[in-house]
C-alpha cells in the first residue's frame, strides 16, 4: 500500500512540476496581452479534435486521437493569429469568446451522434489524471522543454508581442507560433486533466504572479511556485478525502488566487510591484 502511494504522488508531482513552468510563462503572455480566452478556445478545439477522432474509429487517448486534436488546434491558432480587428467596437477578446462559444457547440453537436457521446463530453472536461505513466511523464517532459528552449531562444521576440504591441514587424507570424506553442501544450495535457484543469494551469499561477511583479523571469519563478504548492494541496485532498482530481485542484488554485487579491488590496501598489523591467 505505501509502495503504490508513494508511487502514485511521485509521478503526479513530477507532471505537475513539470507542466506548471511553460504554462506559467505562456500564461504571462496571455494575461499581459489580454487574450484571455484563447486557451479555452484551444483547449475545447483540442477536445473537439479528439471527439472528431472517436467518431472516425479512433481510440480515446491514444497517437491517433492526439493527431487529430493537433490538426484542429492548429486550425484554432491560425484563426486566433489571423483575426485582428483594426476597429475597437469590435475587441478582438469578443472574437476570441466567440470562437470559444462554437468550438464548445461543435462539441456538444458531435458528441450527440457519438454512442456514449455524454461519457466523452465529461471526459474532455474533467480529465483522467489516473493516466499518469512514467512513459507519458518522460514525453511530455521531453516536448516540454524543446518548448522552453525555443521560447528562451526567441524570448525578445515573443516578449516585445507583450510590451510593444502593434509595433513589431511580422506581429501575425510569431502570433502564430505562440498560439501553436499554446496548442501543443494544450493537446498534451487535455487528455490527461481536461479542459477545465488545462485552462486553470495556464491561468491562475500566471494571473497570481503578474499582480506582483511585472518582471518575466521573477513571474515565471513566483507562478510556478504558488501553483505547484496549491496543486500539491489540491492533489492531497483528492487522495485523502476521496474526492474527484480535476476539480480539487481547480478549487485549490482558485483559493489561491482569491488568497493574492486579498493580499494585493490590503498593500499599496508601491510595495507590490517589485520592478517595472523586463529581464
């Protein structure tokens, strides 16, 4: 019983240690630019993908089905690169929302003609983070950081999407590249925490560091740890009171989070903001 305990939170942490630093950093980019829904759109599209998948004969969770969530995220980050409204009656967040809305409809209109179509559906959003396996851990660990060295490499220009906007050459290009890098991710981690939990990791830590600190590199730091210590709360009160993986972590970052407005309203902005500087 110890040997299966020790077995089963050492391979979630590692996943979770592992997953929290890229969607920390891609979050930042997200909340900074405003783009608030484009994870969810990508993370609905990467289901969708799936569901498209099972309905051609594929199997749940298996390279096929991750194949076909690929070809539908990089159709949604195409879309999501392209569709820049010039005009401000139109913000390009409600394009973003709305892209969301039929993406989830599409879904909720495939998985109607799939036998055991309410099953996916649950399934897409919730996640099976009982999945876990050492192999998938070293694959994703692996994509990961192939991820993180290309950021690192081309960080000026991503970083300057973020603090220049409207004013960097070939702006719809790297747009692309960082809703593909967004999409990747995205396609991994769906199957194994779902769409709710996907969207709550690229979120939350992100959203908890930028209110207290506007430097990349200390938010990256700040993100990771916060969210790795609420996940690392939320997945002992999963195993321990028995309840469902997905949305005990949910809960547990969204704590959190509501923890640093709390704290972010009783001190001035003066001593929160620790630097206005870019590393």
């Amino acid at each position: 019983m110890t040997s299966e305990i020790v077995r089963f939170f050492s391979v979630q942490i590692t996943l979770l240690a592992v997953v929290l630093i890229l969607h920390t950093y891609i979050g930042l980019h997200i909340v900074r630019r405003t783009l608030i829904f484009s994870d969810l759109v990508l993370d609905q599209l990467a289901a969708f993908g799936a569901l498209a998948g099972i309905g051609l004969g594929i199997e749940y969770g298996t390279f096929q089905s991750y194949l076909s969530s690929m070809v539908a995220v990089l159709f949604g980050a195409l879309l999501l690169a392209l569709i820049k409204p010039k005009r401000q009656a139109i913000p390009r967040e409600a394009v973003i929302g709305i892209m969301y809305i039929m993406a989830i409809v599409a879904s909720l209109l495939l998985a109607d003609k799939l036998r055991g179509g309410e099953a996916y559906i649950s399934k897409t959003l919730a996640g099976s983070m009982l999945w876990i396996t050492w192999p998938l851990v070293g694959v994703t660990s692996a994509v990961y950081l192939l991820l993180l060295l290309f950021h690192y490499t081309f960080r000026d220009k991503f970083i300057a999407l973020a603090e220049h906007p409207g004013r960097f050459e070939k702006e719809r290009f790297w747009d692309f590249l960082l809703f593909v890098t967004q999409g990747i991710i995205t396609v991994l981690i769906v199957p194994i925490a779902g769409v709710l939990l996907a969207y709550a990791f690229l979120m939350i830590p992100a959203a908890i560091a930028a209110m207290f600190t506007k430097k990349w590199a200390g938010a990256v730091v700040l993100g990771w740890a916060v969210g790795f210590l609420a996940c690392l709360i939320g997945l002992c009160g999963s195993y321990f009171f028995n309840l469902p993986y997905g949305p005990s972590l949910v809960l547990s970052l969204g704590i959190f989070f509501m923890a640093a407005i709390l704290i972010r309203c009783l001190f001035s902005t003066d001593m929160l903001v620790l630097t206005k500087g870019a590393p």
